[in-house]
C-alpha cells in the first residue's frame, strides 16, 4: 500500500536526455525536445495524482547558451509554443506556474509568454509548477549576495545579522519549500549548476531512462524509491 504521508512535497526534476533519445531514433536533437514536452504533461499528472505539492523542472541552462544557434532558437519556439498550449490545460488541473531565472535575458516573446502563462494559471492551487528557464544555481546566489551587499550599504541590513534564512529569502525559490527529492534522468550523476542551495538535504535520484521515456509510471517509481529512503538531517535515528 501506498504510504501517502511519505510522499515528497517538493520533487525537483532535471530533464535530461532528449538529444540522445532523439539519436537513437534517427532524428534531429530538437525532435527529442518535443517529445520531452510529453513526458512533462506526464510528470505534472502523476505529481498530482500522488499529492505532490511542488514540481521544479529545469528546462534550460544559462549554459545551455553554449549549444548550436538553431538547437537555442528550436527550444525557445517550443518554450513558446508549449506554454501557450499548456496553459489552459494547467489551469483547469489546478496548477499554478512560475519561471525562475534570469528571464532578462531572455527574448521579448518569451517573456511576453510567460507573464501571459503565468497570469492565466495564478489561482492554481493543486501543484506549484516552477519552471527553471536561462538559471544557473550561481547566477541565482550571485544575485543574492548583491541583493544583501546592497541592503548592507544602505544600512537596511546588519551584516552580522545574516543567517542561512537571509539567504534564503533572497533566491527566486523564497517563497517554497526546499526540494525533498531530485530526479535527474538520462544516467548522467551531477547537478549541473542546479538548485545547489536549494538541494541541500535533498533525496537524490538517478536513472538511466532518458527524459522523453520518462512516463508516470517511472515517476511513480521514482516516489516509491523516496519512500524507503530514510531521511536523518544529521541526526541519530533507529
Ligand atoms: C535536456 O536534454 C534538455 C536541455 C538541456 C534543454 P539534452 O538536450 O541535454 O539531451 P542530451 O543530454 O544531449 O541527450
Ligand atoms: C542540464 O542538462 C540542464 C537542463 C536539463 C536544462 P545539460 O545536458 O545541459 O547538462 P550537462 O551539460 O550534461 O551537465
Ligand atoms: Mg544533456
């Protein structure tokens, strides 16, 4: 039986495979993000059908810049596309949505796509969805540091007064628990510049299925995985 009371509130996820599942089926790289977008529609499902509170994906890197001008202008036109097309369907499922990042940089459309996305979903109230777009975790710490050197130089905040919780309440995610479990798809074992605050005490979860394969019954076992997991925080227990 299902041990509901075990189940992570915060799941964060780094969608990761796409180019390889698309070489293997003999086809361009941005062909696997498309399909991507499916096991998406999935991971939202399944986040809700098990009560999952908060579902973070990462979808684009500040590094993520470094790839071939057709694969970036590919996946903004999907970011585009996707997010118009989703956003009724987010909102008749409850789902509120937010992007996090540096979405200056990003193009105009974009972000007329999100704030457009954004307003249409914001009474959601069954699954917080955080969607990573052009984050880095060090570009989301640097821009804490500078919010609290500034507060510090305005004489608003006592240096001596910061704590963890400082911090805290200067990233994008303030206003959300920390993730409980991290599921990183596609075999690779590292965190790529994501959420390095944030994963502190998090559960970590790799597997080898790439991210278009991911449907929810690999999520399913993903959770069931997280609860035999035995949580201690640093401390003793039997
Ligand atoms: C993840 O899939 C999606 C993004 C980073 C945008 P990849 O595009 O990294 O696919 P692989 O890792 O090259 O197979
Ligand atoms: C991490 O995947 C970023 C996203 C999933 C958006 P990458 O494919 O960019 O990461 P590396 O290059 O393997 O570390
Ligand atoms: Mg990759």
């Amino acid at each position: 039986m299902t041990d509901t009371t075990r189940t992570p509130r915060h799941v964060a996820i780094i969608m990761d495979g796409n180019g390889r599942w698309a070489q293997q089926h003999g086809k361009e790289r941005v062909f696997g993000h498309a399909r991507g977008v499916e096991s998406v529609r999935g991971a939202v499902k399944a986040a809700i059908r098990n009560g999952v509170g908060y579902l973070t994906i990462y979808a684009f890197s500040t590094e993520n810049w470094g790839r071939p001008t057709e694969e970036i202008d590919a996946l903004m036109e999907l970011f585009c596309k996707s997010i118009a097309a989703e956003a009724p369907e987010l909102r008749r499922q409850g789902v509120s949505l937010h992007i996090i990042g540096d979405t200056q940089g990003l193009s105009p459309e974009v972000r007329e796509h999100i704030a457009l996305a954004e307003q249409q979903t914001a009474d959601g109230d069954k699954l917080v969805l955080i969607v990573a777009l052009n984050y880095s975790s060090r570009w989301e710490l640097t821009e804490a540091a500078r919010a609290i050197a500034r507060e510090a130089s305005a004489g608003t905040l006592d240096p001596d007064a910061v704590t963890a919780e400082t911090v805290g309440a200067r990233l994008a995610t303030a206003a959300w628990p920390d993730p409980d479990l991290l599921i990183r798809t596609s075999g690779e074992c590292r965190l790529s510049n994501f959420l390095l605050w944030q994963l502190a005490y998090s559960e970590l979860y790799f597997t080898e299925v790439l991210w278009p394969d991911f449907d929810e019954r690999e999520f399913d076992k993903a959770l069931d995985n997280y609860r035999q997991r035995d949580r201690r925080f640093g401390l003793i227990k039997n």
